[in-house]
C-alpha cells in the first residue's frame, strides 16, 4: 500500500453516553480525505484504542472502510495486552477490509528484544497485509533499535513501513542508512515534522490533522517539495497547535481543537477526563491565538457533509 502522505491517526469520537458514534467517524474519514489527507490510522492512542472493546474496534473498522469505500487507505493500529488477542485482531480488521495494519508492542510488558521481536512477527504473520511497525519508546518504553528493524525487515516481506516517534529524527536517517529505500518512514511526532522531511521521512502519522487536516497537507507538501520558505512560515504559525501532540493530554487537547472548529466534541473515556480550570483555559488561549491568523490555505477546505 501507499505508505507516503499525511495519514491522520484518527480520534473516537463519542456521543453523550460515550457510546462510540460510528456516524461521525465515517464522516470524519471522508471529510479528512476530501481535504489533502492520504489515508487514516484507527484504533491508535489517539483513538483511545485502550478504552474500547473488541466489538467496538471491530465495528469502527467497518464504519471507516465503508466510509471511505478503496479512495485511500485505512490503517488499524494493533495494540493489546496478549500476542494472541494482538494476532486475532489483526486477522478480524483484515477480514473487515482494511488496507494495513500498524504494529505496537504489547501493553505494559516491557520485554527483552527477543520477546519484542516474536510479539511483531506474529502479527506480521498474521494476515498478507503491508504492516507498519510503530516505534514510541516515549510512550511505551520498548525502543525499537534501527539494526533491530533492520533484522525485521530483512525476515517480514509485508514489513514495509515505520512510524518514527522516537522523538529524534536522527533515527530516520540511521534507519535510511541501513536499509535505504526498503521501508518508507513516517514521522509521527507533530513538531518535527519538517525536520523529519528533511532526513529523508517520506509519510506524516498526524495529530493535528484531525482538526486541521489542510494546514497539515500544505505543511508536508512544501517540505516535501523544498519550498522552504513557505514551509518555515506555516509551521511558525502551526506549532504551538502541534506541540499539543507531545504532551500527556494529547488526546483531551487534541479533541479540544477539534470541537473549537466546530468539528467535534472534546468527550473521552474514563480514565481520561476532560481538561478543566487553568489548563482548559490555556489551551483555548493556544487555539484561539492561533486561530485568529489563520493561513488562507483554510478558505478552500472542503465543508463536511452532515447528513
């Protein structure tokens, strides 16, 4: 599959009862497509793919397919606690159509590289799908080493792709180094996007996109296309919206733009909470500052169907 783009990972939205509502997400797919985004990752972090059963993953994966019916691809994120429940839900989001999968390490248990490796390869082996390997030892404490992804991908024909959030870009250019052009790498940390084009990543796993999906498009493509200048002064406007990426609260934040646009609502699931008091009201200071000089690149968006 096409691993190259801006692939927004998507958020779960939810109703009032924090029922998961699958008609807003698959408007939430098209209308990311409709404006410059080349695909969509369900089920990651920032989808809370933590706090939602089997039945609900299984169904949202159906409501994203459906959704965008083969114009870009959808992406499921495997994460879970066992390599069995990992492997079995990669084989039921193969079944429902997906396009590829994204591959954590297990939850919690933080093993030897020998452990890690036979964890990713079962998935892996799981389904023919393209399968891109996640590296977030920020987040998970398992740093997938670039000889490490080496040997993966010298033994895994589907292993095709990385998402690189180790937070240094020097990885990108390590894993270049050893591989070349075998696997595309993706950045998926939203404050060094430019930085990772600039080393050689050639696909964007964004946060910020879900919210702002053509600022992030226009973003990647003048980095992309060295249009430096136009780059440069589109992420000075774009950080202080995509450094919401890097923190604890990403999620709460994240869904916090999104219902300022008017395209969402800031609801997660507990343990989440939705932010309050003085850090609420600075993250609407952060976006309402921003929004005030807004690219003109936001007149053209496409509007969302809300049928």
């Amino acid at each position: 599959m096409n691993w190259k783009g801006v692939i927004p990972a998507i958020t779960t939205s939810f109703n009032k009862d924090l029922t998961v509502d699958y008609g807003f997400i698959a408007e939430h797919c098209r209308w990311l497509l409709e404006n410059g985004c080349a695909g969509v990752v369900a089920l990651g972090s920032l989808g809370e793919g933590a706090t939602l059963n089997f039945d609900e993953k299984l169904e949202i994966v159906r409501s994203c397919v459906n959704a965008v019916a083969g114009a870009a691809p959808i992406v499921v994120s495997i994460s879970a606690l066992t390599t069995s429940e990992a492997v079995a839900l990669a084989k039921a989001a193969a079944d429902r159509g997906c396009d590829g999968l994204m591959v954590l390490p297990p939850y919690v248990y933080q093993g030897s590289w020998r452990e890690m490796k036979t964890h990713v390869a079962a998935v892996f082996h799981a389904t023919p799908l393209s399968c891109m390997l996640y590296n977030n030892p920020v987040a998970y404490g398992i740093d997938f080493l670039p000889e490490q992804i080496q040997e993966l991908a010298m033994e895994h024909e589907n292993f095709e792709a990385v998402k690189e959030s180790s937070t240094d870009v020097r990885r990108v250019s390590a894993i270049r180094a050893l591989l070349g052009n075998r696997l595309d790498i993706l950045i998926g940390v939203d404050d060094a996007v430019l930085e990772a084009i600039g080393v050689g990543a050639l696909g964007w796993i964004a946060g910020l996109a879900n919210a702002l999906p053509r600022e992030s498009a226009d973003l990647f493509n003048y980095g992309i296309q060295e249009e430096s200048e136009k780059a440069f002064e589109l992420y000075r406007w774009f950080l202080p919206l995509l450094r919401m990426d890097t923190v604890p609260h990403f999620v709460q934040l994240i869904k916090l733009v999104q219902a300022e646009l008017g395209h969402g609502n800031p609801r997660v699931r507990l343990p989440r909470l939705e932010l309050e008091g003085i850090e609420l009201e600075q993250a609407k200071k952060i976006i309402h500052d921003a929004l005030r000089s807004r690219p003109q690149s936001a007149n053209a968006y496409a509007l969302p169907n809300r049928k």
